[in-house]
C-alpha cells in the first residue's frame, strides 16, 4: 500500500522563517513604543509578515 507524504521545501521553511523574524521584529516594535504611534507600525508590520509567512509556507507546500 503506497503512502502519500508532504514536506516542504527548502524555499519554503527560508521564507517562512525570514517573514517570521520581520514580524518578530514588528512585535519588538509593538512592546518598545508602547503608547505611541511606533506601536501602531509595529503591530502592522507583526500582523502583514506574519500573514506572509503563512502564505508562503503554502505556496511552497509538497
């Protein structure tokens, strides 16, 4: 009986992983400027890279 896997590629977990530190990056951003406009722009930044990192693990899917 012959099995079906999904990985994937190399493409993908490099890409997933560099959005993932920007929006890592945007969360930092969020805590350190707290009341302030920063916090905003740091909340957009975690919120679209993280989305991105998502899709793009699914595009880059087995």
């Amino acid at each position: 009986m012959a099995t079906q896997t999904e990985s994937t590629t190399d493409m993908g977990v490099g890409l997933a992983l560099a959005l993932g530190a920007v929006a890592a990056i945007g969360a930092a951003m969020m805590f350190i400027g707290a009341p302030d406009i920063t916090a905003a722009w740091g909340f957009a930044i975690a919120m679209i890279f993280s989305a991105l990192a998502v899709v793009g693990l699914h595009l880059y899917w087995d």
